[in-house]
C-alpha cells in the first residue's frame, strides 16, 4: 500500500511537470511582440487560451498535495525528506509557470491595447486630414462685397490656427509610433510611415497658409479699390461745386473770363477721365475675386461714376460752346453775307454758259444726231437739276442771315434775280427734251410695227396644209431679220430708259419681249414644218425597226404563258410556276414602256398606228389571260396549304389517340377499372367530330386533285387511302377495347346504355344509323311505350329543331352595330348552345328507337339536318361578330357538309340525298343571295354626284378608293 501510494505521488508530478513544461514551452514560442498585428492577435489569443488553462494546474498542484500528504503519512522518515523535495521543486515549477503565463499574457496584452490605441489615434487624424482636405480642397468662393471677404479671411485664418494647433498631435503619434515600432517592428510603423504622415500633415499646412495669403490679396486688393473710390468720389464733388460756382457767378466778369474758367474745368475733367479709367482697370482685377452678384453691384457703382464724370463733361462743354457762340456770333454774319455775295455771282456765270449750249442748228437730222441733241438736252437738265440745289442754298444762307439784326434787303434783291434767270433757262431746255424726245420715239417703234404687219401672213402659210419649202425659208430668212431687230432693241435697255422713262420703257421691252417670243414661236414652228416635210420619209425606216423586236418578243411571252397552263406535280412546283409566272409579269410590263415609247413615233402615220392598236389589243389579252392564271395559280396554292394543315392535324391527332388507346390496353389489369372506362368514353366521344374532320380532308383533297398532275392526284389519293385505314384500324380499336370493358365491369344502366351508343357510333360508317343492340331494344320494348308515343317522339324532335333553325336563321340575318347590339348577338348564340345537349339526348333517344319508328332514309336525313344545325351554331359564335368573312364562312361549312352526306351516301341514294341536301339548304342559301343583293344596292343609296357611281369596279369585289365628295372635274 505504501509503495502504490508512493507511485501515485511519483506518478502525478511527473504529469503536472511535463503539463507545466509544456506551457512553458508554448508560452516561448507565443513570448514575442515582433512582427504584424494579426500575429500578434493570435499570440494574444493563445496565451488567453493558456491562461485559461491555468485552474487546470491549480487542480493539478492540489492533486499532488492531496498524494504528498498520503504518501508522507505512510512511508518512513528516511524517504519523507526525497518526497518533500519533490513537493519543493513542482511547487517551485508551477510559481514560475504561474508567473510566466501572468506576465507573458500581460505583456502582449499591452502591446495589443498600445497598437489599437495609436490605431485609433492614427484614424482621428486621418480624418481630421481628410476633412481638412475636403474643406481646403475646392476653390476659394467667391465673395459679395468687402466685408463678405473679410469674414471669409477671418474663416481661414481660424483653419490656418487649427491646422497649427495640430502639430502637437503629430508629434504625440509620431513618438508613440516611433516606441511602438521598437517593440513589434511592423512597417505599418515604421519610419516611412511617419514620413507619410508628416508629409500628409505638411501639405495641409502649406495648404491653409497659401489659402490665407489668397485672401489676404483679394482682401487688400478690395480695400485699395473701396478707398480710389473714396477718393474719386471727393475730387468729382469738389469739380461739381467749382462748375456750380462758375455758372452761377453774376455778369460782372468777361466773357474771356468765363471762358478761361471753363477751359480749367474742362481741363481737370479730362483728366479725371484717366481717374476713371484707373479705377476700371482696378474694377476689372476685383470683379475677377467677386461673386456674380458683387461683381454687377461694382460695375454698376463703376457706371455710376462715369456717368456723373459724363454729365459733369456735358454741362462744363455746354457751358463753354455757350460763350463761344456769343463771342463768335458778331463775325458770323459778315463772313456769311460774303460768301452769299459770291455764291450768287458764281451761279450766275454757270447759267448764262448752259443758255449758249442749247442752240438746236439748222437742217434735217439723222437717227444718230437726234440721239445727240437729245442727250444734250438731257445733260443741260440734268446741270440745271443739279444746280438747283445751289438755289435751295442761296435761299438757306438767306435765312440764316435774317436770325441776325443787320439789314438783308439787298442781299434778297440778288437772290430773287437769280431765281429768275434759273427758271428761265430751265423752261427753255425742258421744252427743247421734249420736242427731241417726241420724234425719237417713232423712230425707235417702228421695227415692232413691222414685225406686227409680218406676223398674220406667217401663221397663214403654217395653216396651210400642205405649204412650199421655198415659202417656209423665205419666211424664216425675215424671221431671223426681225430677231437682230428686236435683240438690238432689247440690248438698247439704258438708252430706252433714258428716252421713254422707266415705265414706258419696262412696257416696250415687255411688248419686244412678247414678239420676240411670238417670233421663237414662229419660227420653231416653221422649222417643224420644214423638219417634219424631211422627216416623213425617215419615219417609216424607224418604225419598222422597232416594231418586229417588240412583236417577236409578245409572241415569246404567249409560247411561254401556253406552256404554263400544264398542272403541277406538287405544291413547291405551284409556288414555282407562281414565281415563273410574275416573271413573265414583269416581262411584259417592260414590253408595254417599249410600246409606249414607239406610240410616240406614230401618231401622225395612219397605218403604223393601226399596227400598234393591234399589237396594243394582244398586249392586253395577253396581260388578262396572265392575271387569271395568277389568281388560279395562288388559288391552288393556298387550297393546297389547307389541305396538308388539315391532313396533318387529323394525322397528328389519330397518332396521339393510338398512343393513349394502347396505354388503356397495357394498363388492362390494374384495379381502376372505371376510371380507365370513363377515360376512354371521353376518348369515344370526339370521334364523331373528328370523322366530320376526315371528310372534310377528303373534300379538301379532292379538290387539291382536280388542279394537280396525274402524278400528284395519284399521291393525295394514297395520303387520303392510308388517312382511312389509319382511321378505321383506329375505330376498331377503340370499339374493341370498349367492349371487351363493358363486358368485363359492372356499372350502372345509365352509363351501359351510354356504353352501348357509343360502341354502336363507333362500329358503324360515317352518317349511317347504328345498329340497335337487341338486349337495349328488348329493354326499351320492356318497359311499355307503344308505336304511337315513338313516332310522337320523333315529331316533337323534328319541330323543336326546325323551331331552333328558325331562331338561329333569325338571328343570324341582324346585322348588330354597337357594343349592345352585340354582346345581345352572342346572349343569342349562347342561348341556343345551352340547348345543344338537350337536342342531343333527344336524337340519342330516336337512335335508340330506330328499328320501332322504320325509314333509315328518313333518319338519315334528320341527321343530316341536326349536325347542320351543330355546325351553323358552332360556326356562329367563333366568327367574329360584323366580320364580313361570317356569310362566307357559314356558306363553306354548309357546302363541306353537304358534300361529306354525298361522299359517304351510298351510291344507290345519291340523287335522294341531292335532292335532300338542297331541300335542307335552300332557306340559307336563299338568305345569302339576299344578302348578296343588298350589298349591289348598297352605292346606289349614295349621293347622285359620287365618284363611286362613276367608277367602273363600283360593283366588283376588288379592294377600291372611294372619294365622298361632288366631282373634281
């Protein structure tokens, strides 16, 4: 027991030393604050993770106590002293493990609290940078006025001071970051990082003094300004009061006194205009440091000044011109009378000279003599015009010297006489012009007279019908004569104007201009008289050169028309010979521009315009024959297109029912019996609309045959013939499987009758009667209905569906308008739907009862006429309402209809089920021609002045313009 107690002892403290060794050892290795701060967290939280370990070695050391103290109580004294020493040595261990952990921890706790300190600091003065830079980064703003500057160099100075103040901060950090660098030595803190931030807080710095030395600029640049204003302000109110005392001094000085005065004002004024102009270069310097608003206050107070300068200039030269005028009024009217003296007696001279020139001569005169005499005359009015204003001035000098005091009598006596000898002279030579001018004019008229005389005997020898070549050259030599004549006249424009005035001469050469033109018209006529005489022989030639190609080229186009009336093997052949055929369409649009173009060459020769007429008539019976074959052509095609949508869509359906019919058939032994049964009773129950869909293909194809090549008949008749065995292996199918189910599933009477009708649909021939199963006949002969109440059955079906043909007919014949009228129409049609499926069970119940009532034909025909009825109904309420195509519609549904009764009518009934078919129709068929008729007699309700009466396709079927107004012509 000793010695267990004894390892025990031994055993627990060489676990707590090696636990305590090894904390020691990863405190070692986590015992540094070098390096980057996410080391330094996770030392951090490692030595958390250590110290967190310590009550584990507390725990540990009362563990070793606990065994010390059982093995000391049990062993001898000789081994107590090895246990105690022991004891001392781990106890000693684990003090200095403790201690280890506490500093170790402690120390890199405080480096960590030290770095995020500084980093928080870091942080506020990178912000306080950044909003320093945000603030002193845009540009100075610009100011209203003096004190607005003012203010806004206080602002800055105060950024200036903060800006300073914040050095002691930057050096604060950069000692921290300078302790922290030697304790971690993280490049976050190392010297460049220092550097940055002064370099940061420098540029700022520089920033906010070169802010505060702009505004200092702006600031005292302004003052200066302010105090030029100040100073131009006084000296132009002392200028104002020296200007005031001037003019308002009495008479007692001289008038030279006066002037000499003024003159010392005037002379301080223009140079305060050097004032202003200084002070508007100064202006301009402050308004580029001023706010918009600031800028326009200065200009104005600017305007202001120079407007004070300029009204201060007008009233001191006001003043001075006033003296002047005084002073220089005496010598005025001397020097003025002199200079009237002179000017008479010159004006005087210049009359008596332009009297000696108009002496006419003696003798008769030529053209060219008149035309000299004439333009003298002219000359001499036009110095006398001139100097009439010398007149005007002689009479104005007079005035001027009556303003003054002195005697002017003699000085009027010499006017007066001058204005007599000028009216004299004037008089002579205006009548002289005139004589001249009277003669020139018949002179100048005479080539428009003859030229008068020479035109009726031209028009005549054009009007003649068959007139001499000598005689349409002459002519032509005196028109080329009278065209030198009038171009002369119309070259003479100046010289017209100067003899006939503007207005009379514009006339004459409008009247020269309109014979000149009437003589082109001559003579081009002429010259085509002489043209067509030389051309009549020439015309023949070309003509026949042009007429063989064009007729060679009309008789290509009919070889190819005839060998386009082949029918086509396939659909991509009729699109083909389509396109074939617009060719030839275009083909003979270009023969008509070449038709036309040789019409223009023969109007004049009777028989080559007979040639034309006739080779025009074939153009146009080719070109019609070409336009039906067209129409035929895409006729064909779109038959063929509904054909092949309506084979495929049938196709695709019996493909889809085949796949369902045989999922039934491999689905035979499940348990859902009845749901498979109901499934497939709804599967039955579109056959019959589906067989009408297959009869209408095989309408479809037949007449997609009667427009197709044997070869393509033979093709549809094979699509048409595997169409039917698909459909019938289908039909047996379905009815096999139904009646295999029937049999095998109990349900109820009402749904094996409906099970029993429709296997009987299906096993029997489109539009034939079924066969009666005798187990329902014997049901329905066992429960007591006699003959009479059967045939009584068939009669109320018979009435109740003429009475529904009625009503549709009746409501199909309105014509709704507005939004009521229809939403009335389709509350109809719906109605009569509703109705449907009663009308149905009815007829099921006749089906059923057909061997009791007797005559299959007569059943027949009541079938025909209830699925007539289906299909008008169904026809009407999914074509739109007002839609023109409804009528056209109806009619199709009605024609199909009737030809799949004759189609599927055996062949010994055919003229029965003919004469049945139109006996169930004509009603319709009646109401369509009605309708038909009405829409001929619609334009004869219009206007009587309507071009829609005038046009001749008024009454067709082909889209037209319709103009709703009287005539244009």
């Amino acid at each position: 027991m000793t010695q267990q107690l004894q390892d025990e002892f031994d055993s627990s403290v060489e676990n707590a030393e090696a636990w305590m060794k090894a904390i020691q050892e990863r405190l070692r290795i986590n015992d540094n604050t070098k390096g980057p701060r996410s080391a330094l967290e996770a030392r951090l939280r490692e030595t958390e993770k250590i110290r967190a370990l310590e009550p584990e070695g507390s725990l540990k050391m009362d563990l070793i106590l606990v065994k010390a103290d059982a093995a000391l109580r049990s062993i001898s004294e000789d081994k107590k002293h090895e246990v105690l020493s022991k004891l001392k040595d781990i106890k000693a261990l684990w003090e200095e493990t403790a201690i280890y952990i506490t500093h170790c921890h402690s120390r890199i706790e405080w480096v960590w609290l030290h770095w995020s300190e500084y980093l928080k600091a870091q942080d506020e003065f990178y912000t306080w940078i950044h909003n320093m830079r945000v603030t002193l980064e845009p540009d100075i703003e610009l100011q209203l006025g003096l004190k607005e500057k003012q203010w806004q160099l206080s602002h800055a100075q105060i950024l200036q001071n903060d800006v300073l103040n914040q050095s002691v901060l930057l050096e604060t950090l950069l000692e921290e970051a300078a302790s922290l660098f030697s304790r971690i030595g993280d490049p976050s803190v190392d010297e460049d990082a220092q550097k940055k931030m002064r370099v940061e807080y420098e540029g700022i710095r520089q920033e906010a003094q070169n802010r505060v030395k702009l505004l200092e600029m702006i600031t005292k640049e302004h003052e200066q300004y302010s105090a030029s204003v100040h100073q131009f302000q006084s000296w132009l109110n002392g200028v104002t009061e020296r200007l005031n005392c001037c003019i308002g001094e009495a008479t007692k000085s001289s008038a030279e006194d006066k002037l000499k005065a003024l003159k010392e004002i005037a002379k301080d004024i223009r140079s305060g205009g050097k004032k202003w102009k200084h002070l508007e270069n100064q202006c301009a310097e402050v308004v580029q440091n001023t706010s918009p608003l600031g800028s326009a206050r200065l200009k104005d107070e600017l305007e202001e000044l120079r407007k004070a300068l300029e009204q201060l200039k007008l009233r001191s030269s006001e003043e001075e011109e006033r003296w002047l005028k005084i002073q220089q009024s005496e010598s005025a009217y001397e020097s003025q009378a002199r200079q009237l003296e002179a000017d008479i007696q010159k004006l005087k001279k210049d009359l008596q000279r332009l009297e000696n020139d108009l002496d006419p001569g003696e003798g008769e005169k030529t053209e060219d003599e008149f035309v000299a005499l004439w333009r003298k005359c002219n000359a001499t009015r036009a110095a006398l015009a001139a100097e009439e204003s010398k007149i005007e001035r002689l009479k104005a000098q007079l005035k001027e010297l009556l303003r003054f005091s002195q005697d002017v009598q003699p000085h009027a006596d010499s006017v007066v006489s001058a204005i007599q000898q000028y009216q004299s002279v004037r008089g002579k030579a205006s009548k002289m012009s005139t004589d001249t001018e009277t003669r020139l004019r018949r002179l100048i008229q005479n080539p428009l007279q003859s030229f008068e005389q020479w035109k009726p005997s031209v028009q005549m020898l054009l009007e003649t019908p068959e007139p001499e070549l000598a005689h349409i050259e002459a002519a032509l030599a005196e028109s080329s004569q009278f065209k030198e004549k009038l171009m002369t006249l119309q070259l003479k424009k100046d010289y017209l104007n100067d003899v006939l005035g503007e207005e009379k001469a514009e006339s004459f050469l409008q009247e020269v201009a309109e014979a000149s033109k009437e003589r082109e018209i001559l003579h081009r006529s002429l010259l085509q008289s002489k043209s067509k005489l030389q051309n009549l022989v020439l015309q023949h030639e070309n003509f026949d050169a042009g007429f063989a190609p064009l007729k060679k080229k009309l008789s290509a186009i009919k070889a190819k028309l005839d060998l386009e009336k082949e029918p086509q093997p396939d659909l991509l052949g009729k699109k083909t010979q389509l396109q074939r055929l617009q060719m030839i369409q275009d083909d003979l649009a270009e023969l008509a521009i070449h038709m036309e173009e040789l019409e223009k060459l023969v109007q004049s020769n009777t028989t080559h315009r007979h040639e034309m007429n006739q080779l025009s008539s074939d153009s146009q019976a080719v070109k019609r024959s070409l336009e039906m074959m067209i129409q035929q052509s895409e006729d064909h095609i779109q038959k063929h297109w509904v054909y092949n949508d309506k084979l495929s869509d049938l196709q695709q359906w019996i493909s889809v029912t085949r796949g369902k019919i045989d999922s039934f058939q491999d689905a035979d032994g499940d348990q859902n019996a009845e749901g498979r049964l109901e499934d497939l009773e709804r599967l039955l129950a579109e056959f019959p609309d589906k067989e009408i869909q297959l009869h209408l293909v095989e309408a479809h194809g037949q007449l997609v045959m009667e427009t197709s090549s044997p070869e393509e008949t033979a093709h549809v008749q094979a699509e048409l013939d595997q169409l039917k065995e698909s459909w019938k292996s289908l039909k047996e199918m379905a009815t096999g499987l139904l009646k295999k189910w029937q049999l095998s599933i109990p349900v109820s009477d009402k749904k094996k009758k409906r099970g029993f009708v429709d296997s009987r649909w299906m096993s029997r021939p489109a539009f034939h009667l079924f066969d009666v199963d005798p187990n329902h006949k014997q049901e329905k002969m066992g429960e007591g209905q006699s003959t009479s109440s059967q045939l009584k059955l068939l009669h109320d079906f018979e009435e109740w569906l003429r009475g529904e043909n009625t009503k549709l007919t009746k409501i199909l014949a309105g014509t709704p308008s507005s939004a009521e009228e229809i939403k009335a129409h389709h509350s109809k049609l719906e109605e009569l739907q509703s109705r449907v499926p009663h009308g149905q069970r009815l007829f099921e119940d006749l089906l059923h009862l057909h061997p009791v009532i007797g005559s299959s034909e007569d059943m027949e025909e009541l079938r025909y006429r209830w699925m007539l009825y289906k299909a008008k109904l169904r026809e009407s309420i999914t074509s739109p309402v007002g839609d023109n195509t409804q009528t056209t519609a109806l009619s199709s549904a009605i024609a199909l209809c009737s030809l799949v009764c004759v189609l599927q009518k055996r062949s010994g009934g055919v003229c029965s089920y003919l004469h049945r078919v139109c006996r169930a129709a004509l009603p319709l068929q009646l109401l369509l021609l009605l309708l038909l008729l009405l829409a001929f007699l619609l334009p004869l309700a219009e206007e009587t002045h309507s071009c829609t009466l005038a046009n001749n396709f008024a009454r067709s079927f082909k889209l037209m313009l319709r103009y709703e107004a009287p005539p244009p012509t």
